[in-house]
C-alpha cells in the first residue's frame, strides 16, 4: 500500500571502518564491535576524527557490554 509506515522496520547507521588488510567499509555499530573484539580494525571514524586501533583509547569489553557511558563518538555514515 502506497503510504504505509512500517514501524518495526529499523534502521541501522553506518561507521566508516578500515580493516587491517587496508580495505574500507561501512558497517552497523554491531559489527564493528564484533570486529574490534576479532582485532580486525585498523581506523573507524568517530565525530572528531579518525580512531586508531592501539593508539587512540576504545571501549573495552565483551561486543559493546563494556562499563562505556560516555557519548555515541562513531560517526555514522548518512
């Protein structure tokens, strides 16, 4: 039906993510949590710039069930 709002629908952001291999991506705060557990990430972008792995300060913890409570920095990709 033309119209139709679809309320259970989500919608996911996207965070620019450079891998290890040199390889550039966009992908669900999710899996970018799943891939930092893996140590797959080289960069992801935050609101201030770009975050590097091993350099900058990250979360810490199990896929996002970290003690973080600070604000949303990863910059979604619009």
């Amino acid at each position: 039906m033309p119209g139709q709002v679809f309320p259970n629908k989500m919608q996911y952001s996207y965070i620019d993510v450079i891998l290890k291999d040199g390889t550039y991506h966009h992908f669900t705060p999710r899996v970018l949590d799943v891939l930092l557990e893996g140590q797959r990430v080289h960069k992801f972008k935050r609101t201030n710039g770009w975050a590097t792995v091993g350099v900058d300060p990250i979360r810490a913890g199990s896929l996002g069930k970290s003690n973080y409570y600070g604000p949303e920095r990863r910059i979604p990709v619009r």
